[in-house]
C-alpha cells in the first residue's frame, strides 16, 4: 500500500508562505490553513470524533468548510458530502445510508433537516484553542478519504467511495495534461460538496496551488477573479460559462488565463464558437463523481481542432466504448467504459459492478477515428440542470408514490438558463391537478430536480420490453 | 497493486505529433518513438527475449539506447543499466550478480569485455522491419523495471531496483515542485545509464515533454542548446555548470531555462553565487540511485535565501537525520534516512537495509531550523567526481589485491575540474612504484576512478576501533 504525507501537512512544511485559501471572508496562507485546521481537529477529537469516524459535512463553500474537510483527514475519519439543497428526506436516506456518526453543519442550513437520531454539531462550534498533536501524519493512498452520493439509473442514491490514492492520481492525471505553473490560481464557484469543487480543494495542497473559493457561482464575481484577481484556471458548466460570457460582454479575458475547464456535460456547439472567436481557452472535459473529476479532457493542441470532443483520457487512464458485450469500432456508439487509479473501488455498501477491471458509466458516447471521445448523452436519460445531476428515475419514484399515478416517466427539457430542466409526463389512476402533484414533489425533491412542468397523458412510451423509452415522451406518448 | 498503460503507447496514443527525442543524429515524436519501439521490440522478441528477461544495456546515450531502454519495458524484460566507463573485471562483476540472460551493447563498447558466457547483441543488430504487437500495454507499478549498480562503503556495487512505481513517483515528485510547463524541454547531457539521465528519460515519456539528448557532454553543446533550441530545463553537476559558466564568458542565458537542476553533491559557494549574480535559476537538488532521482529539492521561492542548502524533501517523500539511532534537532549533524514512494524497494539479491521504513543513505547532513536539508558529506567518504560516484573501498580492495600492497586507503581530493578526483594512500610490504601500482589499478578500474596520485605512508589513521579514518588520509597518517 502507498503511502505519503498528509498533503495539508507536507504543504504547511514545504510552502508555508504560499496563498493557500483565497477565500470571500479572508485569505490564509498553508501555515496559517494548517494552524485552523489543527483546532479544528482538536475539537472534533473533544467531540468524541476520530479515527474511522463517519462524519457528514452539510455545509456552503467557505474557508471553514475547506477546514472541516482536511481536519476529517487529520483525525482520520471519512467526510460525507452532502448536497445543501437536498430536501429532507433526500437528506435523510443518504445520512442512513452512509452510517453517518456526526453531521456537521452550517447554522444557515439546519432548519432543512428534521431533528436527527444521530449527533449533529454547528460548525460554528467546532472550534478549539488548543491544537491537536494527534493527527494522521500519513495518508494510506487506498483508504477512503471521501464519500459522495450520486444516483444511477435505478433511482436511490449511491455513496461513491474516493481514496486518498483516487484524489491524488486525479490531481496528478490534471497536471499532466493542463500544466503545472507557479502561478496558478484556480477558481473554484463550483460546491465542495461536489467532485468538480472537492478535486480543486484536493489539487491546491497536493499542488500548493492557491484556491480562489467563491460561497457561491456569481458571473460578475467569477468574472472580477479572472480579469483582476489573477486566476489561471477556472472550472465551469455551460450555464456557468453563458453566464460569464453574457456579463463580460466585449470586454475579453486577460492572458492570465489559460484554462477554462469546461465539464458538466456536453457543450453546445454555439458556446464553443464563441469561446474561440474570443480566445478563451476552454478545455472541455467528462468525468463524474466516480472517476475523482476528470478522466476525458481535450489538450491543448487540440483544444480548437476537435472542438465538441471531450478529448482523451487522462495519462493514468482508459476507456473504450462496449456495445452488447463487445468493443465497439471507431465512429460506432455505446456505453463508456472507464478505467485507472482514480475511478472508485466501488460504491458503498453496494456490489461491485465493475467489468473486467472497468466501470460501466451509464454514459453514451463514440470514440472518432484518432481516439477522442464524443458523448452523446449522460447516463441514456441523464438531466443535467445548471451543472447538477439530476436523475429521471429519482422524479419517477416520488411521482408513483402519489396515490392517484399510475406510471410516471421524466425526462430533460432545453432551457436557455439551466442548459435542460426536467419535465415529468404521468398517466393517472385518479384526478389530480398539476399544482397538487407538483406542491407533492416539492417536500420530496430538491428545488433543482423539481418538474418545471408535468403533462398527463393516455400512455407513456415503452418498448417491446416495457421498458421506458424516456426519449421518446416529448414525442406526446406514442408506442413505438 | 496500481496499474496503468504503458508510458510511451500512452503518449504515442495522447500526444503523437509532439517531440519526444531531440537526439544529436535525429529528432522524433512520439509517434515515431513507440514505432521504433516496437520494432526494437519484435527483434529483442525474435532473439528470445521476453517477459521477465534480464537485459544487461551498455550504451552511449543515443536515439537508439533510448528505444532500447522503451523497447525492453514493451516486452516486460528488466533493464540491467551499465556504466560504459567499468573495466572488463567491472562489468563481469555486474553481469553475473545481476544474473543477467543478455547484453544489448553498441559496437563501440565491444573491446570493453572479454568473450561472455551470456548471450551478447550488437544494439545495430536489433532492428526489425515489423512491429511486434505483444507487448505489455500495462505497467504495474510494483514491478521492477531497471536495475543500476551502485558501490556501498562495502566496497562492492549492489544492483539498486527501481519499480516502474519508483520512476513514477520520482516525475510527480518533482513536477510538483518544478512545475510543468507545455512548452518544457528538458537536456539530458548525462548519461542514461545513470539515473540522472534515465529520470529524464521517463518524465519525457510521462510528461509528455521533449528530452534534448546530448550523447556526452561538451559545455559549448549544452550552452547552445540553452541559448537557441529551447531548453528550459538542464540537469548538471557542479563540474558541468562551472564549464558551462567559463563557456558562457559574460553572455546570459535566456529567460526561456526556467530550472538549472544542479545534482551530484553539495556545490561549492563561489559557484551558487556567481549563478546568482548572472539570474541562473540554480535548484540545488539532492538525490541518488536509490531515490531513483532527486529526493530533495529546494524550492523557487528559497533559491536564492536557502543558497547552499539542498532544500526540502519532494512532496511524496520525507527525510530525517539520525544519530546513534535517535532522531536529531535541527542543527545536529547526523544520517540522512529517506522515505517515499520513489525510493527504491532494496537491493538485487541483498537483504532489506530499512529502518522504520526509512532507508539509511550513509550521507551525512543536518536540517536547519526551518527544515532546510544541508547535505556535509556524500556517504561519508564518497569522493564525487564529475557526477560520478567513485567509492574509496572499491579503490582500496583493488591496492589491496596488490601483493605489494599492506594497507590501503582512498579519499577525495578537491579538484578544480571534476570537484574531486581520487587519490589514495598505501603501506606497503615490498617496493612498488607508483606507476606499477597505478598501472595495476588501470586495469581494474573505471578512468574515472583510478586514484590521480598513490602516495606512500607508514601507516594509516584508524580509530580505536581499528576502522580507517578516511577523512584524516591527507593528513599525512598519523594515528588518532
């Protein structure tokens, strides 16, 4: 088993002085980050927490919570990431799920769970004056250090386990791909509780690169840190992006950037034009919560050339596109396959589902004649809204749990804003009106997964099997 | 076990029009490069080599050894690493203790060996018009994939195993500190069967960057190619800078060599601060076989305040400094012991030196008070000389095989050319001159470890325990 130094640690000792955190409320060195996260730590040891823990984190972007993540590394316990606009509920199934010991939150968000059986502490309150000696001073890379969760076609939520080795193997595949300057500054408006936000966190100590982190994803702020701050690298989706183009008008980005890391989904053709008649380096990028970020990423020398392309695999990885069992040819479509040290051992509590050393993504797509791989499509009916996940068969589910639905089927619609938003089509049992089944879903879902609107209908579209073709419910339900 | 595509395919595959090899006869991509490989591959298979082979290499740097060195990886054989400068006795040593099957040699080299009892090849020899297509695509990172012969202060060299985990670890280690830039073109001026060459070798193929290779070094060569053809990173030892300074007269580098990484043991001070006068960004680095490259390096930010110091370990990795089996303060003098992914598993056939997971190097250092490495003396009594290692006990058991010679001792003595150049002091039992006896030294060791002068005493100066006081040889011998 590998081991290395605690990075957070090794980066205090090795740059001291470097800008660790620029965060909104301050900025602290990696001494200073060290210091904070040393008294974070020992509060947490005061709270009974420590090696093996199972602590969830419920918190917004901000230095405290950066803090909160390497003092979970410092006493050796396990971070769970939960997503702040889950609903109750949603919160719920996934603190039982994981066998969380703790919660730890922020106070602004406690009033979105009920009362809970386990311990949960304000971060406000996790702070101590002493700082702890005893903390991990090796990091085992194939301990888990991580757990997000992320839904699959089948509907509930799985935690994703992410190794130290998975986080470091990330970080390292990025830099030999995007370069390595002293200089970086890599903005981060993207959640921590997201793998597009936590990777950047990750790069920063493994890196010693300074993370701007934003609470959250405003154009005119993301746009002020790139044209003022210094930043080099910035992660975005494409609302993000339409966003940060529409505010910065004329004017062009400095420089100083030289990567803007485009992920999220695929990106349409328009935006990219666009991008390149302005000269922003845009990257486009695939990866997912079980690959630790990005696997697919476009170079550089073709990062014009093969525009739409999500690129190819990082250093450390592989994929391959496998229809009916088999591999496919260049230029013919299937589902990604992804392999390499950092895609996830696995999902918690769950059987492996890996095949032949490679994870099955849900995702399709094809590789072109020279390897780059196009995707098509997120996981077949993925509904990527505003850089978030959403998952048709999570909507389903709380929709046929309404007792006058009979069959229910959801699917993404395009929306200007959001890039889609998700639209459910129900065949009723009984009468109920669309603002009765939408108020039912809302105590049920996050605001972002919430239907934009529900269409009734006689029948929904299924195939010789039965099975859903999601596809095809805009069509107005027509068997096919 | 970690595992990920072989380096050079992976390349071949990513970024096939970059340059891989700037040699002296030739420039290729990588692309080309994996193309040679495969064909130096296919003849290495079709002389039976294969996977698990033992291949002993003894070549000059070249285009050809570097395909060599890929070619051997390709069909899983280890690479054996030979100095071209050992003698006929030298090399049958490494042979045969490295139970070496092959010996891949260039036609140059052929008068330095008696007829083996091994299987030789001349490396022209080696060329094939087809490509094999069995090849390894995988590297498993625990797997040995070089052996280089290194002398202890026992006096016979012992074969240092370097894992394909080992090179890995040894590029990431120093990208992080070094930074990555796309348009990095790293000279290789050293020669690849010392790890300082071979490191390059490998970040080449693991960056994805440009090796300019020279095929020995010559200061007006390495000059210009600093000056005209891009490099921006060198690695050197002090006898090179300072014939690269003298080369120079009152020109400057240009801005574009971001690094001079300057190895091979503790520079003089007139040296550092002539290169700081003149703006060359010198990275003192401390490193050996064992490390599989650097270990320590000093850091951007402290090049100029830490001036002397070989700087902090590489992010992976760790040192401390040992006395009388406890660890020292800062500021104590004692023992170097190294720890990380990069260092070396053990030696061929040895039993295991590690203490506490650290391995002893024999150098001896102290760290400052801010954990600054300050490196005194190479293994105690290692003399370096031009970059070379030459160790007193492998002079002193040649004078000893001397039936003249009663006592025997080696040390460094400074040098303004090479830094140090060996000398050696004897006792003798009957009259011997000295051309005799280096005349008999010649045949048995390397010309860059033939002592310049053997000078004659009546005794040597022991300690109480009988053990020789090499540092007190030039003293004149008196006892202690």
């Amino acid at each position: 088993m590998t081991m290395m130094p605690n990075w957070l640690m090794q980066r205090a000792f090795l740059t001291p002085e470097r800008i660790a955190v620029a965060a909104e409320e301050e900025t602290v060195t990696f001494h200073e980050l060290h210091i904070r996260t040393l008294r974070k730590a020992a509060a947490m040891q005061g709270e009974g927490m420590g090696k093996g823990s199972r602590c969830a984190v419920l918190m917004k972007n901000s230095l405290d919570m950066a803090v909160t993540i390497h003092a979970l590394a410092y006493i050796g316990a396990q971070a769970i990431l939960l997503n702040t606009r889950l609903t109750a509920a949603e919160l719920d199934y996934q603190l039982r799920d994981s066998e969380a010991e703790y919660l730890l939150y922020h106070h602004a968000l406690e009033h979105q769970w009920e009362k809970p059986s386990w311990i949960s502490i304000d971060s406000r309150n996790l702070e101590s004056l002493t700082e702890t000696e005893m903390f991990e001073k090796t990091f085992h890379l194939d301990e888990t250090a991580t757990i997000m969760y992320t839904s699959g076609t089948t509907g509930k939520p799985k935690g994703v386990m992410q190794t130290f080795g998975n986080h470091y193997w990330s970080a390292s595949g990025s830099s030999l791909n995007l370069g390595l300057h002293h200089d970086d500054r890599w903005l981060c408006a993207v959640p921590l509780f997201h793998i597009s936000g936590l990777s950047i966190l990750m790069r920063g100590i493994i890196y010693g690169m300074t993370v701007v982190l934003h609470e959250t994803f405003q154009p005119e702020k993301a746009n002020k840190a790139i044209m003022e701050e210094g930043v080099t690298i910035a992660s975005v989706v494409q609302a993000m992006l339409t966003r940060m183009l529409e505010d910065l008008g004329d004017a062009k980005f400095p420089d100083s950037l030289r990567v803007m890391l485009l992920g999220g989904g695929p990106a349409p053709m328009p935006l990219l034009k666009e991008c390149k008649e302005k000269s922003i380096p845009v990257y486009q990028t695939y990866g997912m919560t079980e690959t630790s970020s990005q696997i697919v990423t476009l170079s550089p020398e073709y990062s014009f050339s093969k525009l739409g392309s999500a690129g190819k695999p990082l250093f450390p990885c592989r994929i391959k596109i496998m229809n009916s069992g088999a591999e496919c040819p260049p230029m013919a479509e299937g589902e990604i396959y992804v392999q390499g040290p950092n895609v996830t051992k696995g999902y918690w509590k769950r059987e492996s589902t890996f095949h032949d050393g490679f994870l099955p993504t849900g995702d399709i797509g094809y590789l072109d004649e020279d390897g780059f791989l196009f995707v098509l499509d997120r996981r077949s009916d993925l509904i990527v809204s505003g850089g978030e996940n959403v998952y048709p068969a999570e909507i389903e589910a709380v929709l046929l749990s309404h007792p006058s639905v009979l069959e229910a089927g959801a699917a993404g619609a395009d929306d200007p804003k959001w890039g889609q938003v998700p639209v459910a089509y129900v065949v009723l049992k009984e009468h109920v009106s669309e603002a009765e089944l939408l108020s039912y879903c809302r105590e049920r879902l996050a605001k972002y997964k919430l239907p934009s609107r529900i269409y009734f209908r006689d029948s929904l579209p299924r195939n010789a099997s039965s099975k859903l073709m999601r596809r095809m419910l805009a069509d107005g339900g027509r068997h096919d």
